[in-house]
C-alpha cells in the first residue's frame, strides 16, 4: 500500500473524502501512440480503468463519480476511433445492467442522446430505469456522453425560456437554484474535486456551471495508467486545501 494510502487510511480521510469527484479521462490516444498500438486500444484501456476507479470510489465513501466519457466536439476524431467509443459503451452497458442492482450502482447520462445510436440510447434508458429502483444513498456513477458544458448551459436555458413562454414560468422566477434543476446534473451536488490526467491543464468544456467552486488536481499520468494511488494523490491534495467560497480564512 503507498504512503499516500496509508496516510488517507490512517488520518480518517478514506471515510470523508470529496462527495463528489469528476475526471476527465484524458490521454487514451497518447498511450496507445506511445506503445505503437492504435487509439482504439487506448480507448479499451480507458474503459478498463473507468471500471476500476469507479469500484475504488464506491469502497472509500465517494458518492458520485463523473466522467466526461464523449464531448460533443469528439464527433471531430475519424469515424473509426468514435465507433470503436461507443462499441466500448455498449459493451460497459450491457455489463452495467445485469449487476448495476447486484452492486448497488446508480448509472447516469449527462448530454444530449439525440444524435447516439437509437440501440445505445435504448441502453442508457434502460439503466436509468434500473437507477430509479436504486437508493438515493447507494454510489452513483456519471457518464458524460455527447457532452459540453456550453451545450448543457444552452439547453437548459432554452428548456427555461420554453417554460416561460407556455406561462409557467417567468423571468424573473429565475436564480441560481432554479436554474440548476435545468441542468443535467440536476439534484445532485456539484463536484468538490476535479481531476484531469495527461498532463493538461484545461477544462474542454467539462461541468462549466458546476465547477465554480471545485478544487483542481492535475497529473501527467495518462488515464489508461491512472490508478487507486492517483487518485489517493489526488485526495490527499483536495483535503490539504482550504476552501473558502470567496471568503477570507478565519
């Protein structure tokens, strides 16, 4: 065990740590590139250790994970890398619906289905059902697929004017509360830690609305080789932090 893992362990930290952590899962391509095999086995890679971090999330008290899976500027790659992620999506899916109640796992989708394949949206529908029978306390994982922040920003907005143009609502019903139940993270809490792999350090887009108070770990592993220590690292930093919401320290 690391030492990192054991200071979380010992100092308490693995039965509080964030309530919520998102990842953007960066840096398949490159460690595909980097052992001479094609982006798509960096992809499978990926996905192996989406299942693995979710799994160390859910033992050590988180209770959300997010992910941005797919962004709606993806659909940019060749046709081949983006057939071969949503294969990969399936293929998790399939999985995912005969043990997500076995494992009390809550599986949901943030971004627009729209233009995925009818069968893969037939699938995150069906998982969302299966959530709905799941308890509000049990670990809930977040995919980001067709996803951007923008793009979730605009909806909602345009989600709101409809309202208020049909007399539901009106203008200046509006605040940051309501707002967010237009959102697709509505209802659940925005992210405490953000954490990107691959050594950059941007947002692409991810939760823009959600993260204003999120605290940021960087790391130049690459995702496919991001692992329970990382993510420990990664902890260890977010608790060495003092948040203070725009305020001044006491």
């Amino acid at each position: 065990m690391s030492e990192t893992r054991n200071t979380l362990h010992t100092a308490g930290w693995a039965a509080s740590p964030p309530r919520h952590i998102a990842i953007i899962m960066d840096g398949n391509g490159r460690w595909a590139t980097q052992r001479g095999l094609p982006r798509t086995a960096g992809h499978k890679a990926g996905a192996e250790t989406f299942r693995r971090i979710a799994t160390y999330c859910k033992n050590i008290g988180v209770k959300y994970l997010t992910v941005y899976a797919f962004s709606t500027e993806n659909w940019k790659r060749s046709e081949t890398e983006v057939s071969a992620i949503m294969a990969l999506l399936k293929k998790y899916l399939l999985e995912a619906v005969d043990t997500m109640e076995r494992d009390h796992i809550r599986l949901h989708f943030f971004g627009d289905m729209t233009p995925i394949a009818p069968e893969l949206r037939a699938l995150a529908h069906e998982t969302d059902e299966i959530t709905e029978h799941l308890s509000k306390d049990d670990f809930q994982a977040n995919v980001c697929l067709n996803y951007g922040g923008r793009d979730e920003i605009l909806r909602a907005v345009r989600r709101f004017a409809a309202e208020c143009a049909e007399g539901k609502r009106k203008p200046e019903d509006l605040d940051e509360t309501l707002f967010s139940t237009y959102l697709d993270s509505a209802g659940i809490p925005d992210p405490e830690l953000i954490i990107r792999p691959s050594g950059e350090q941007r947002l692409s887009n991810f939760l823009l609305w959600q993260c204003a108070y999120s605290e940021f770990y960087y790391t130049d592993a690459l995702w496919p080789d991001f692992d329970e220590e990382e993510l420990d690292k990664a902890i260890a930093a977010y608790q060495s932090r003092d948040r203070r919401f725009g305020g001044v320290k006491k």
